[in-house]
C-alpha cells in the first residue's frame, strides 16, 4: 500500500479534529477545495465520521485520527 494523494488528504481532514473533546465536530465547507470535501466524503463513506460534511467522529474514527495525529506528531520532531 502507498501514501495516494486521496489518503494524504483524509489524513489532514483527521488531524483537523481536537481529539481532548469528542463533543467537538468539525464542518468542511464546499468552499475548503475539492480535494478536502472529497476527503470529507470518503472519511464519512468509510464510517469514521458522522457527516459527509464533516460531524464527529465515530468510534473507529477517533481511533483512527488519534493514531494519524500520533504519526503527524513523531514525524514532525526535529
């Protein structure tokens, strides 16, 4: 499996989420860019958010961004 363009935008649609809040959503504007409502789409079709425009996380989906977000942190060290 490779790092597609379509997996690294839904990788960035889920470190938008605070993961300290569950009762916080997020919401993906049509004017965020194709790619991003695109992402937002296919993160919904998959079950890992509750809105094809964004929402909460589901369960599988704050697994998921906690460990995207977890990757993006020990990436980022210097």
């Amino acid at each position: 499996m490779s790092w597609t363009p379509e997996i690294i935008a839904e990788l960035e649609v889920l470190c938008l989420y605070n993961l300290d809040s569950t009762q916080e959503g997020i919401k993906v504007h049509s004017s965020a860019g194709a790619e991003r409502v695109a992402a937002t789409q296919r993160l919904f079709e998959k079950g890992l958010i509750t809105q094809d425009d964004g929402g909460f996380l589901t369960s599988l989906g704050l697994e998921a961004a906690a460990h995207a977000q977890a990757v993006l942190t020990v990436l980022a060290i210097d």
